[in-house]
C-alpha cells in the first residue's frame, strides 16, 4: 500500500536544491521508508524519504555518501544515476525532532516493475546490477559498515535455526519434519560460499543485497534500464549473493507463498537472460563464473531456511498476513531448490555457453 504520512514542507528547504518547493506528495510502494516526490518552480524534482527508525542512519547514509560518491566519478552519464542530496550544512541527511530525512535526485522519465514481462526485462534488470558492481569494483568494499550483521552468512542463518529448531518454543516442529530434513540434508553445501569467502578464493565486493527488479528504474521509452535504487542493504559480500538472489526472484515460475508447489520450477530463459547481462556488465572472476548456480542455489536455500526459523519461532519477523504463510514461503523456496538440482546440468551449460560467447 503507498505511504500516505503527510512531511512538512519546510524539511525540503534543509537541502541543496534547484529553486523552490511548490509541490510534494507521496510517491512508490515502499514498505520500510516513507517516500516523498518533491517539485521545485523551476521543475526539479526530487525524492525525498523519511527513513525508518529500524536503521542506523549515521552508518547507513555514511555508505550510501561514499558509494553513491564514487559511482558519479565514473558514471558515463550521472544525471540518470542515483544521486544523493546533500543538506545545506552539507550533511548526508537531516534530522528534527520527527526523525531522519534524505534527498535523492529524481530520475526523469523512469519507471520501476515489479516482476519482469519478458526476458528482455530480466537481462536489462542483470545490465543494471553488473554495471553497479563495475562501477564499484574499485571501492574499498571492506569500508562500508554492514547495516544488517551476518545477512548473507549461511552458516550463521543455519546456527539460528537449529538454536529455533531446539527451543521448539511454539511447538511446530513436529509438523515440519520433511522441511527440518530437507534443510538439515544441505546444510555442509549451503556453507561452501561463505568458506571460499574466508579464505580468499572468491572476492569481496560491494553487493546490493536487494535485487529484486523493483530496484532497478527502466527508461519509460526505451525500456532500457538506467540504474539500481535502494541501497540501504549496500555491504561488503561476494557478487553471487546479488546473483542468486535475483534468479531466486526473477526465475520463479511462482510466486512466494504458492500453495500448489506444481507451479514452482526455475524458468531457464530467464536464468539464462539474466547470466547473459550479469556476465557481460560486470568483470567476474572465472571462480566467480563457475560458481554461479551454486550462489543461486545458495540464496534461495537460505531464504527458506529463514522462512521455516521464523514459523518455528513464531513468525516474528517476516510479516505474513495468514496463519502458516512463514510455512508457504519455505515450501516454495525448498521447491525451487529442488528443481535447480534437477535441472543442474541445463543451468550449469547456460553459464558456461555465455560465458563462452562473451569471451569470459
């Protein structure tokens, strides 16, 4: 459901912008922050957010500065890239007694999907997030502070849930014994990308850690994507989180809590479109390369398991909107898994095929 908080004006006038504000409204679908369009009398438009107190704002614009920073040096053309707005005490945010407030530019003529339409969408949505990673294959990635600890550290997600597993506090473990199973059966697998990244055998970068297609704005003529937005999970990680878990999203023949588990398989055109744009935008390593299907798996075997932690534990964090939805979403991520270790082979020659035709 959109934001509909009202802002007050005058916060507009706390930043660096070009003329007066005449206009604001709320504007998207967030969830998390509350998203403001601004309109100046010369016809600038900006966005304006108001973030939730769920986050550090110190660290977490501190990364957003330095990332954002860095990608307008290199950016062949800035104006169609995120933007952060400075204050007029030349601050990454501002802050009153309501909370804490930033500025973006307002990319013209741009629109956001939530799910891809064609496999065309899905490779444009794969330029987008590679070009964000070669943007930033230079930047310190070890610098930025992580908003959320261990997010992308299997093994530790599997610590949790078998610490949930023994509570047993809601007294559902009996009726997930096939899903407690399948988890326990991949655990030594789901820890293999961590392990390399221990020991140096796959880089650390600046990963997004949201890519969904919602975070990618689209040219409304061309369809052509421009540039990836929301960067409050923007962290040291390995290229194969932003991988995996866009495949996990994208590739889905269904959608998150499908009850019919028939529905659910990994659609191959769109795997292969995605690896077509993420290989060619970005300069992965041959490591990298040969371990995307695993980064796919991984993500998506993660996710379930902290869906299935959450229901054992009360489903506490995810917000669901019916009784077993934790539980739903788990099945559907378990059931993905299992269609990408039936079609391993097929998902392992489209790597290596485009690979091959773009020379990496």
């Amino acid at each position: 459901m959109k934001n509909t908080a009202a802002v007050d004006m005058s916060i507009v006038k706390n930043f660096i912008v070009n003329g007066k504000p005449v206009d604001i409204k709320p504007h998207g679908n967030g969830h998390i922050n509350n998203t403001y369009l601004v309109t100046t009398d010369t016809g600038k438009k900006y966005i304006l957010q108001k973030v939730s107190d769920a986050f550090e704002i110190h660290n977490l614009m501190k990364n957003i500065d330095a990332v954002t920073s860095f990608m307008a040096l290199k950016a062949d053309n800035p104006e169609r890239q995120m933007q952060l707005i400075h204050t007029i005490n030349n601050e990454n945010f501002y802050s009153d007694e309501n909370g804490n407030y930033r500025m973006f530019n307002f990319v013209d003529n741009s629109i956001c999907l939530d799910a891809p339409e064609s496999t065309e969408d899905f490779y444009e949505a794969a330029v987008s997030f590679g070009k964000f990673q070669k943007l930033l294959e230079d930047f310190p990635a070890k610098t930025l502070t992580e908003p959320i600890k261990n997010f992308h550290n299997t093994p530790d997600r599997y610590r949790i849930f078998k610490e949930t597993l023994a509570a047993d506090k809601t007294d559902r473990v009996k009726l997930v014994k096939e899903e407690i199973e399948f988890a326990l059966d991949r655990e030594e697998e789901a820890g293999i990308l961590q392990s390399m990244r221990d020991s140096g055998k796959l880089p650390v970068r600046v990963t997004h850690n949201d890519t969904k297609l919602n975070n990618v704005l689209f040219d409304r003529n061309t369809r052509k994507s421009l540039c990836v937005i929301d960067l409050d999970t923007v962290m040291p990680g390995l290229s194969l989180y932003d991988f995996g878990d866009a495949i996990r999203f994208g590739a889905a023949t269904a959608k998150e809590d499908e009850k019919d588990l028939s529905k659910m398989t990994v659609d191959l055109d769109m795997f292969r479109a995605f690896t077509r744009g993420y290989i060619n935008s970005c300069n992965l390593s041959k490591e990298e390369i040969n371990c995307l299907v695993l980064g796919a798996k991984t993500m998506t075997l993660e996710c379930g398991v902290r869906f299935l932690t959450d229901y054992l534990d009360g489903d506490n964090y995810f917000k669901t909107s019916y009784e077993g939805q934790n539980l739903d979403r788990c099945r559907t991520q378990f059931k993905l898994v299992s269609e990408m270790e039936k079609h391993k082979d097929e998902l392992e020659n489209i790597v290596r095929e485009e690979a091959l035709r773009l020379n990496r």
